[in-house]
C-alpha cells in the first residue's frame, strides 16, 4: 500500500506577500462582498482552484474580524497561489499563551476529500462563530488556526482532468516530485543522533548537510511556514485509506515495516485517538477495510505508527516534529482517493466532530512563558526539557521544546506527573514538578519560568553551576545561529520574528 502521509505550508516573504495579500484582499473585498452576505451555505460538490480563493473570500467577507487570507511564499510550480485562511481575534498577529494550529490537505493532487473538508471547515467557523456557538467561539478566542485546502493545486487540476480513479496520476506537483518525500530527511539525522548519544533532539533543520533532490517549491513555502510561524499541532490531510497516522514515519532500523517510537509515542497515540475516535467510522472495528489484503486498521483502534505501516522518508509529518516544535499527524480520510460528489456531505458529517475535537488539543499539556527573573525580559529559544514521573516512572522525554519570540511556549502532554525544566545558557536551569489533567475544552495549565541569569549567582558565591553541561554545548546559541544563518541563505530567509511583523 504506498500513496499518502505528508503535508503543510509556510507563510509569504516579505514583500511579496504584503503585494500580494493586500492585492487579493482587495480584489475580493469588491468582488465578492455582495455574493458573499448573506451567508450562502457551501455545496457539497468539488470545488476548482480559482474557486478556492473564491470561497475563502466569501468567508472572510462574512467574518472579517475573526480571519485573515495569506498565501504562502511560493506558487505551484504552474504558478498557481497557495493560500491560507487563518482565524485567530487577532488576525495576522502571533498572540501570547495562544497556541498555532494548522491543517493541510491536498498535498497528494488526487487526495481530495481533505481539500472540500476545510473549505467545509472555514464556513463552519465563520457561521458558529457569527451563531454565538460558545465551543467555537471560544476555541477561536484560544487559537490561531491556518487552514490551507490545497497544498497540490496542479496535481488536483491533472487528476480532475483525467482519471479521477486513478491511484497515481496527479499525487506528484508538476515535476512529478511526490512533495511527501520532498522534505529533508530528519529522521536520519535524528536517528544518528541518537546512536551517537548526541543530545540534541529538536530543531534538526541545521544538521542537514545534503539532500536526496532539489526541495519543489511548494515543499519550500511550506518549510518556510513552519520556521515562521511557532505551530504547536497540526495535520496533513490525505486519503487512500481510514486511518490516523502518527510518528515516526520513518523506521529507525530501515526495514520496510518496523513500529518505531518516537520519544512522544504516549501523546501521539492520544492525538491519534482523538480524531479516529470522534470519527464516525474510523475506530470501528467491525468497518471494513481498504486494501487487497484485506487489512483493516479499525481493528486496532483507528490508528497506526507510520513505520509500522510503511516506512516512509522526507514526509511533512516528522520533520514538522523534528525541524520545529510542532505536532503533526496524518489522517487518512477514507478509502476513496477522488470521492464521488454526492458522498461529500456524509464524508463532511463523519469528520466534522473528528476536525473539531483534534484542533482543541492544541490545549493539552502546559504552556507559560520564560522571562529573567532579574530583568523581568521574555527569554525566547530557552529549551524546555520534561521528565515523565506519573506512578514512579522517572522517564526523560528526548524531545525538547523551546520558547518562541515573546518566550512563550507549548508542551503537549497526557494526563501524568512531571518534572518540567527551562534550561539556557546564561542562567541557571529551574524545574517545576507539575500533574497535568484531562480538562476538555481548556486552556492549558500555566507553568511559567522566571530564571535567574548565572553571572548574579557567581558573584555571589562559586557555585558549582555545572548545570548540564552536556545541553549547553549542545544548545550553544551562537552555533545554532550560525548554522541557521547559513541554512537561510539557502531556503530560509524569514525567521519568527519577521513574520510577526508582515503577517
Ligand atoms: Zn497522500
């Protein structure tokens, strides 16, 4: 079985983006404002790609505080935009506390069923936000969330234009690269490290010295987005099969099929199990299932280890993981890779809940902010380590997070005991013993650091501030830099802070 698994998009550069936003929003505003209010309800048929801004512009009209239309950075290879409709009260701007959120789909041309689900999505938003739903309002008031229906607009177009059934044409962008391969592979990165007894677990987009093919434009903007903007959790779209797919996708060993942990396994079998759980078929094990074999993932609960079921390299989902601090599962959708127009309400009714349910875990775990406690300074990029305790364990968790510009951050966790520790050169590290509660519908609970900067504490005594001094060499801030610096030259030229200031 070969075909999905993959994702997710990046925000425009500078200049472009602001040219191009402003012109499209513009374009819209007078075009589409009358058609757009009142709310029309949104067909239930497959939408084209000039469509797609079409619709996104209708929403916005009807929503215009609650949302924002970017695209990202780079076109299609056939110079088709690649857009995003965000929701956020404050559109355009990271706010603190408030954790990013993002949905791709599309990103295999011929995987459709997730393109006509967002667009679904953003009117569903727009309308229960307007309707007073308290749920939505308040996840909107909690969230910024980006959703970008079609990563893969030429390959859409060439499988709609020829064999809809086929199981191939159309997956690839117009170079017939498969963009869920497309992407530098870190998990090789990640697994030498680990052989190597190398601590550094996160943010392995420095240590990438080649790669297997050019990166495609559209693998580039979406690259770009994950730098720019500080994602906490999201997924990636697909269909092929009914099943939510969770790292790693790679196998560590390199066999073909191999369940390979990732140091969060715990958190995304949770994440996993949401959505097939909330999905109307996808946990059933009396279902059946897709393939010739025969096989059948509602046996096992709706949810499959990506290397378990193939090992796949380059793919969205783990290097989201491995290059950012962001989430990300894939969710195969359905068995039918181009669905017939007439199955797509029921397809929208079995996800809807699924949809809802996922993005509000982008509140689970913990989240505060680092500042020095001498200057009262937000402390950005300062890692954040955690040990799970829960019931006498006393496991590291080898994937760190970092705070992002403001020094606020995210750690996504299941219910337990843990020890949770802010390390950064310069200060000495502190930890906070926390328990974290299944609160549905929530924020997080705030665990926030304030650290003492060293150079005070040596002055006043010789402290034998040996701190880790593994994670310092590891973490050497001005390396990082300058390795980042270098890789930006290359594709990466916008960091967190610029994209704050354009978005
Ligand atoms: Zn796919």
């Amino acid at each position: 079985m070969m075909a999905h698994k993959g994702e997710h998009s990046g925000q425009c550069s500078f200049l472009t983006a602001a040219i191009v936003i402003c012109g499209m929003l513009a374009t819209f505003h007078s075009e589409t404002k009358a058609a757009a209010i009142p709310a029309p309800g949104l067909e239930f048929r497959h939408h084209n790609n000039e469509e797609i801004p079409q619709i996104l512009a209708s929403v916005h009209a009807r929503c215009p505080n609650i949302t924002r239309i970017y695209t990202l950075s780079e076109r299609s290879v056939r110079g088709l935009p690649l857009y995003v409709i965000e929701f956020s009260t404050t559109p355009g701007y990271h706010q603190l506390y408030h954790p990013e959120f993002k949905y791709i789909a599309n990103m295999h041309g011929n995987e459709v069923l997730g393109r006509e689900l967002l667009l679904h999505l953003a009117n569903y938003l727009c309308e229960h936000f307007l309707a007073g739903d308290h749920d939505i309002q308040k996840l909107i008031k909690l969230t910024r969330i980006h959703l970008m229906p079609s990563m893969n607009p030429d390959g859409w177009q060439l499988s709609t234009d020829t064999d809809r059934n086929d199981y191939l044409v159309g997956r690839a962008n117009n170079n017939s690269v498969d963009l869920n391969r497309n992407f530098p592979d870190l998990d090789r990165i990640m697994f030498s490290n680990e052989e190597a007894h190398v601590n550094h677990n996160n943010h392995l987009l420095e240590q990438v010295d080649r790669l297997k093919e050019p990166i495609q434009p559209e693998t580039k903007a979406v690259m770009r987005l994950i730098m720019q903007v500080p994602f906490v959790l999201s997924a990636n779209l697909h269909g092929g099969d009914l099943v939510a797919n969770y790292p790693y996708d790679a196998s560590r060993s390199g066999a073909m099929t191999e369940y390979t942990e990732s140091p969060d396994d715990q958190t995304f079998r949770h994440l996993a199990m949401t959505y097939a759980t909330h999905h109307k078929n996808m946990a059933n094990p009396k279902r059946s299932g897709c393939g010739d074999d025969g096989y059948n993932f509602g046996k096992q609960g709706g949810i499959t280890n990506g290397a378990a079921w193939y090992s796949v390299q380059g793919g969205m989902q783990d290097f989201n993981y491995l290059s950012s601090n962001d989430f990300e599962i894939t969710l195969e959708l359905g068995c039918d890779k181009y669905p017939l127009a007439s199955a797509l309400q029921e397809e929208w009714e079995n996800n809807k809940k699924a949809l809802i349910q996922y993005m509000w875990q982008a509140h689970i775990g913990v989240k505060g902010h680092v500042r020095d406690a001498v200057t009262g300074q937000p402390l950005p990029n300062t890692i954040i380590h955690v040990k799970n305790v829960t019931a006498g364990r006393n496991d590291d968790i080898l994937h760190d997070v970092t705070s992002v510009h403001d020094g606020d951050y995210w750690r996504l966790l299941t219910p337990g005991q843990y020890i949770v520790t802010a390390y950064r050169d310069g200060y000495q590290p502190l930890s906070h013993r926390v328990r974290v509660y299944d609160r549905p519908h929530m924020e997080a609970q705030r665990v926030d650091f304030h650290l003492q900067p060293l150079l005070q504490l040596m002055q006043s005594a010789n402290s034998d501030s040996k701190s880790d001094s593994e994670y310092e060499e590891t973490y050497d801030e001005t390396m990082r830099n300058n390795i980042v610096n270098k890789l930006q030259k290359k594709w990466l030229f916008n960091k967190y802070k610029e994209s704050i200031s354009t978005n």
